[in-house]
C-alpha cells in the first residue's frame, strides 16, 4: 500500500469507532455544565479521549494488518501509533491551520477585487454572491485537500514503520480469520454483554445526577429576558374602570365648554372696550381741531 492509502485504512475506521464514546463524554461535559469546547471541558475531553483512541488505533491497525497485509502486528502498536501520531499532530496541525486560514483570506481578497469588474457589477445580486463564494471556496478547498492528503502521507509514513517491523504471518487463512474476529468480539460474549450494559446504565446514572435539572433549559449565555404575562382580564372591575374612564371624559368635556365659553365672551368685551377707545380718540381729535380753528381766526382778526 501506499502511505496516503495506508493511513487512510487506519485512521478513518479508528476515528468511527472513538467517535460514538466521544460524544457520550460531550453530552456528559455538556450536563455538568462544561463545554467542551472551552477550558476546562476541552481539557477533561482531551485527557479522556487518550484511552479511547489507543484502544481505536490498536483495533484498526490490528485489522489492517491481519486482513490486508497478511501481517502479525507487533506488540502495543495502538500505543505506538498513538505516541507518534500525537507528535506528528502537533507539528503539523497548526502548521495545516495557518496555511488554510492564510489561503482562505487572500482567496476572498482576490475574488472581492475580481467582483469589482465592470461586466460583473451588471449581475443580479444573487448570481453575483453565486460567483464570489464560489471564487474563494473552490480555492480554499483544493488547498484543504492537498492538506488532508499531506497529513494521510505522515500518518500512512508512521504506520508504515510498524508494517515494515511487523513479521509476516505463517498461520493458516482460516486462522487468521478467527484471529482477526475474537480482536473485534471476545469470546466471552455474555461477559461483554453484561459489561457494556452496565456501563450504559452508569452512564444514564451519571447524567442525571450532573443535570442541574431534570428539565433542559437554555445555557445563561443564552437566556431571553423574562416576558410580562398579561393579567387575566376581570369583567367587573374593567366595567368599572371604563365607568370611571367615561365620568372623567365628560367632565373634561363640561371643562373644556366652559372655558370656550368664557374666552369668546372675554373676546366680544375687549372689542366693545376697543371700539370705545376708539370713539373718544376720534372726539377728542374733533375738539382739538375746532380748539385749532378757533385759535387761527383770532389771531387772523388781530
């Protein structure tokens, strides 16, 4: 086999099989209030998936090896890979994260200036979202692909070194058949039994007593704020108010009457009081006038 094909036959049905007792440990995190995607959950989920994926990568690798290598796996080689692929991670996987989010920023750069052309800024505005996604995705993803198969190159390289120290398997077909299955169910199937049904019921056990309650309710992050729950609507009182209601209306009404009334008659008294000022001006102007005549034939007569 190739690296890339070999790493590929162990690390995609080891990830499988530790998947499904991940999650069980997630859901477990998640009721004790962790997450397991922050500190602390994401530490206790780390430390608890170590047993888990040795015994994984030994059940893969073992299989491999028996069913297609015609191979005697050597001794503690889940532990092995495990060790070695822990390092290989660490060195590349931040490596392989830095290069895809660097690609992943100059693709969307490039595909935002190409979004600027003149024949593209014609487009309807779906057809033009169309094109920008698929510009910088189809770039991020071929660039994601290269990554996966660079890191099936590494892992398929460390699983290689044990291929090549493994001796090769003298026995019969049929007893490396019997081999291969009594790794994947022991031979004492009642006792495996017995055990996963236990463990399944600790498990049940463990959960509720680390849910704080026995109903599912949002995380405080998330809580909406309360909503007001109308009062329940009583006919008597709500007859009363709107007694009371129309009572004050009218008086506001009677109010707002009188008060017209009062100004219009105020209005027609500063015209009748205007109109008599009016009417002594005028007089004392016809007096102040003849007074003038008066004074101007007098002085004429002297």
């Amino acid at each position: 086999m190739s690296p890339v094909r070999l790493g590929l036959a162990v690390a995609w049905p080891a990830f499988w099989t530790g998947v499904p007792i991940k999650i069980v440990i997630v859901l477990l995190l998640l009721a004790m209030g962790l997450h397991p995607w922050e500190m602390p959950g994401l530490a206790f989920l780390l430390l608890l998936s170590i047993p888990i994926d040795i015994w994984a990568l030994d059940l893969s690798s073992r299989t491999v090896l028996l069913e297609r290598l015609r191979l005697q796996p050597p001794a503690m080689v889940g532990l092995t890979l495990w060790w070695q692929a822990t390092l290989f991670n660490a060195v590349c996987l931040p490596i392989a994260y830095l290069i895809e989010s660097q690609t992943v920023t100059g693709a969307k750069a490039v595909a935002s200036r190409i979004m600027q052309f003149e024949v593209l800024k014609d487009l309807p505005v779906p057809e033009r979202i169309g094109i920008d996604l698929t510009l910088w995705s189809s770039v991020s993803a071929v660039v994601l692909l290269v990554l996966v198969l660079g890191w099936l190159f590494g892992f398929g390289w460390i699983v290689g070194k044990q291929v090549a120290a493994a001796r090769p398997a003298t026995e019969p077909y049929q007893a490396l058949v019997r081999q291969w299955d009594l790794i994947r169910v022991p031979a004492d199937q009642p006792l495996l039994l017995t055990v996963f049904a236990a463990t399944g019921v600790t498990l049940i056990i463990l959960f509720w007593a680390f849910m704080p309650v026995t109903t599912p309710h949002p995380h405080e992050l998330y809580q909406k704020p309360p909503e007001k729950v109308a009062p329940p609507l009583k006919p008597a009182e709500a007859l009363q108010k709107t007694e009371k209601l129309i009572v004050q209306a009218e008086s506001a009404v009677e109010a707002l009457e009188t008060k017209a009334k009062q100004e219009s008659k105020n209005k027609g008294k500063h015209k009748e009081a205007g109109k008599g000022a009016a009417r002594s001006k005028a007089g004392a102007a016809k007096v102040g006038k003849t007074e003038t005549a008066a004074g101007n034939a007098a002085a004429q007569a002297r």
